[in-house]
C-alpha cells in the first residue's frame, strides 16, 4: 500500500542555507497494517509523512501509494489523490475554530461536487466511528481537546480514505484521551484501513495493533 525507495529531500537546493532532511529513505507498509514511525522531534518524521501524502515531493526517489506513483504528481493532481486517497489527522487538529464540528467534518467533500444528500450520508457515518455524533452542532472552539482529536478522525474518515496519515495524534491529548484515541484506531484496523502514525509517545509504539516500528534517526531509518 505505502512504498518508499531512496527517497530524499532537500531543502533550499543549491542556496546557502540547503539541508537534506530525509536521506535514502526505503520503507514499505502493507494494506491493512498499523506501522509506527518513530523518532525525536526534528527527525524527520512530518517531512517523510507529507511526501507519503502528496503535501510534499521528494528531491528524489520513488513513491508508490495506494498502487499509484506520486513522486512527480503536479500540484492539481497531487490534491486530487490527496482527496481520494489520504486522511489526515494532526497534531494540532486543523480545525476552523469558527465552525460546527458537522461543518468541519464536510469540508474535505465540499470539492468533490458531491450532492448535500452524500455529504450528509458520509458526515454521519464517520462521526459514529470517530464517536462524536453529540457534538454535531456545537462550535469546533467549544470542545474539549479529546472532542477536537475525534472531530478531527471523522474528518479523516469522511472520503472513505484507505490510507490514515498521523501526525503526531495523541501529543495535546491526556491520558484519557490517548486512550480513546487507541480505541478508534482498533476501529480503524478493524475497518481494513491502512495506517501510519509519526510519533514519539511510546505508549503507541508498544500496542498490540502495531505491525511493524521504523525508526528514523536525522532523516534515516534506522531499523525496521
């Protein structure tokens, strides 16, 4: 599902200031597994993450997600994989503060053309998963930090994305929290969903539902 060989990436190319953050990066995660990618801030993780996610391109080697090779997408297509492809969550939620959990939930489909009728279909079904159908209406500002990390999951699952990209999810949440966050994530395994989670937080690396840990060292991976 995810595979990564000789990726690397520069920054400021040529410029006084050029530093290569990922260096001869190769990793594969098969469909349906839960895979860690461990490291200290600063590492290298986020970087390696918003190339599996089309946010960002490689300087160079070759990408391959969902059976597609996205290395070189041009920007119009990189977001319409993204689209149908990928859902994010964040360490900081992205959410607009501003909106209702339903309104930010919907967002992500809004670009597709798809009919109020759909979009109301797949709000609903993913705020069950992600378990915060009682927030529906209330102002994303409002919440809790644990509300704002399940708000956040249902916006991921809205586009029946089969990949699940995490940054860094449970590092503004308590204990209780994170431990909500696990359950969800045995609910996403379960649904089939593949998953990839940076993190540093060990309690995610040592869960039964993990099925392989790469740890990544000032850009490389360092064991698998």
């Amino acid at each position: 599902m995810i595979v990564l060989r000789g990726v690397n990436k520069i920054h400021g190319a040529g410029g006084p200031a050029e530093f290569q953050s990922l260096h001869d990066i190769g990793l594969e995660v098969k469909a349906g597994e839960l895979a860690i990618l461990k490291g200290v801030s600063g590492s290298g993780k986020t970087t390696l993450l918003s190339i599996i996610g089309a946010l960002q391109k490689p300087s160079s080697g070759e990408v391959e997600v969902d059976g597609r090779r996205i290395a070189k997408l041009p920007d119009l297509h990189a977001s319409d994989f993204r689209a149908q492809t990928i859902g994010f969550i964040f360490q900081a939620f992205n959410l607009f503060e501003e909106f209702n959990v339903v309104e930010n939930v919907a967002l992500p489909l809004i670009p597709t053309g798809m009919s109020q009728k759909d979009i109301d279909i797949h709000v609903s079904r993913a705020m069950e998963v992600a378990n915060i159908q009682h927030k529906a209406t209330q102002s994303v500002r409002d919440l809790s930090g644990g509300e704002k990390q399940r708000a956040a999951i249902a916006r991921a699952l809205v586009n029946d994305a089969e990949i699940i990209l995490c940054d860094e999810p449970t590092a503004n949440l308590d204990r209780a929290n994170a431990e909500t966050f696990i359950s969800i994530l045995g609910e996403l395994k379960s649904l089939g969903k593949t998953i990839l989670i940076a993190t540093h937080d060990p309690m995610l690396e040592g869960l039964e539902l993990v099925d392989r840990v790469f740890s990544i060292e000032a850009g490389r991976i360092a064991d698998s």
